[in-house]
C-alpha cells in the first residue's frame, strides 16, 4: 500500500479526496482538526514528519472570505503561500522528496468576473488578496517540482458542487428555501461547476503526467437550469425573473447602505453583474486525457435537501 499526505481532509472537498483514497493509500492528514494525525497551523509552522509520502494532495487553503482590512488580506498570503513553504520545507526535510504533488488553486487567478470557455493559458490578472496568493502559491510549487523533478499537478476548479457545498450555490439554495432568490435576464447566464465525487478520479488519472487543468461538469448550467432544478427538487414555485433595470437601482441601493452602516447586504451591483454574465471555462485539456465528469443538473437531488 502506497503512502499519501493530504492537508485540509476534513474540508468540503478533502472528505471527497481522503475517502476516495483510503482504500488504496496509506494516508495521513495535517491540518487544524482534532481528527488530523498532524495538528498543525501550516500558515506558522513547519511540520515534523515521521514518515515519507510518495503522494502528496494539499487542499488547506483560505478562501470565501471578503477581506475587510489589511491584515485579513495578509492572511490569505499566509495561509495559501507561507502554508505551502512550510509543506514544502517539511517534506523537504522528511528524507524522500515524493514523486506526485496535487495542488488545488483556483481559477481566481485570471482576476476575471466572467468570460466565455477560458482556458489555461489565459494570463494571471487577479488584483485581489485570494486571486494573487493562489498564483504566487502556483509559481512557488512549480518552481519547487523542477527543482525536485516532482509531478506537479494543480486544478483550477470552479464553482465545487455537492452536499453542503460553501459558497454561492449554498447560497442560492438557502435564499429560494426562504422564497428570495430571483433571476435576471431570464437566468440566460452560465456557470462552470463540477462534481467533488468527479475531481478525486480525475487526480488518479494524470498525477502522474501533471500539468493544470480546469474540470468542469461540461454542460455548464444556466441559472435558469439551476432555479429550475432547486425549486422543483423541494417543491417550490419556479422563481420570478425581474427586469434588470429595477434590480441595478436596487443594487445601488444596498451598496450604498452597505458603505454607510459597514454591513454587508444580500445584492450589491458586483454581485447583480456576476449573476447577468456568463463565466465558463474550456475543460477540453481535461477530457484529452479521458476523464469524463456528470452534469451537475442530473445529480440536483444529491445536494438539495
């Protein structure tokens, strides 16, 4: 049985990743919970390992999270870049540098809002404190694998679906349980999303080659699609749309109430322009190497309850 190191197993998508392999891999965890074999804040503090790890999956990470000063964005650098020095000087130090190494980034680092099927190719522009430490945190673990002669694999997931899922489609759920959730422009507009259960299988397959990748559930649902799929799973009324022109002045509103009281509201203009635009990326590297993932649509009922 092969040897395996996963950081952040007890979160959303490390459960996915730690049970998919534990049948085939002997696996310990560093991280934060009580349950981890390694109780460390990586983000401070350098590891000792007992062991070697021939595979190495680091998912710890800080993210969903509006930084509201400076020191909160210092923390997404500390966490994602100094939490991703200190693994590496760990492991490092453990005697046996590992031949695989999985990375899970983020596609925050294009800086973008929306976009049509971008690909991996397209340049880091991210401005904000998440986006730039998911790139920095990118170049430090490549540069470490050339040195090392590592099999560095990152995946830049979009939005993660699955039961209890963090997040905007979280939110969604919670807002048409409570009758207010709404679509603009008739929910015309698109996300990319993927399965957790599709991402492990993936890793399997192309740990060994590398590379980055987008993964995505290829049909990259409409908000539409989505409402539609969420209220007829808890039997709910299909949502009203509303005409963008009274949800914009709507928007206005909140920001600025938002600006004076310091309290974060339900719709901001950000957030009206990221429900009326499509931002989708190309899996097409993805599926060269055989992988196949299930639309999201299909599976609602797994993840709404």
């Amino acid at each position: 049985m092969g040897s395996m190191l996963i950081t952040g197993a007890s979160g959303f998508v490390g459960k996915y990743v730690y049970d998919f392999f534990k049948s085939e891999f002997k696996i310990t965890t560093v991280g934060l919970a009580p349950t981890d074999n390694y109780i460390c804040d990586l983000s401070v503090q350098v590891p000792v390992f007992q062991d070697d790890y021939e595979n190495v999956i680091h998912l710890a990470g800080l993210a969903h999270k509006v930084p509201k000063s400076e020191s909160e964005k210092q923390a997404f650098f500390d966490v994602n870049c100094n939490g991703l020095t200190n693994l590496l000087t760990a492991l490092n130090n453990q005697g046996r540098i590992p031949r695989r190494f999985v990375l899970f980034s983020s596609v925050a680092v294009y800086g973008l809002d929306y976009g049509h099927l971008i690909n991996e190719m397209a340049q880091h522009n991210a401005t904000d404190a998440y986006g730039k430490s998911k790139s920095m945190a990118e170049n430090i673990l490549i540069d470490w694998g050339k040195i090392n002669k590592v099999a560095i694999t990152i995946l830049r997931p979009p939005l993660i679906v699955g039961k209890d899922a963090p997040g905007n489609l979280g939110d969604m759920v919670n807002a048409i349980k409570r009758g207010l959730y709404f679509n603009v422009k008739n929910g015309k507009a698109r996300r990319s999303m993927v399965l957790a259960d599709d991402i492990p299988p993936f890793i399997q397959l192309v740990w060994n080659k590398g590379g980055i990748y987008h993964l995505t559930d290829g049909h990259n649902p409409s908000f539409k699609e989505l409402s539609l799929a969420i209220t007829s799973k808890l039997g709910k009324r299909s949502v009203i749309n509303l005409p963008y022109f009274l949800v914009y002045f709507v928007a206005l509103a909140f920001d600025l109430l938002s600006f004076l009281v310091r309290v974060k509201m339900p719709l901001s203009v950000l957030k009206l322009r990221k429900l009326t635009q499509s931002y989708t990326f190309d899996d097409s590297l993805a599926r060269s190497m055989g992988w196949e993932s299930t639309s999201v649509i299909s599976v609602t009922q797994r993840w709404v309850c």
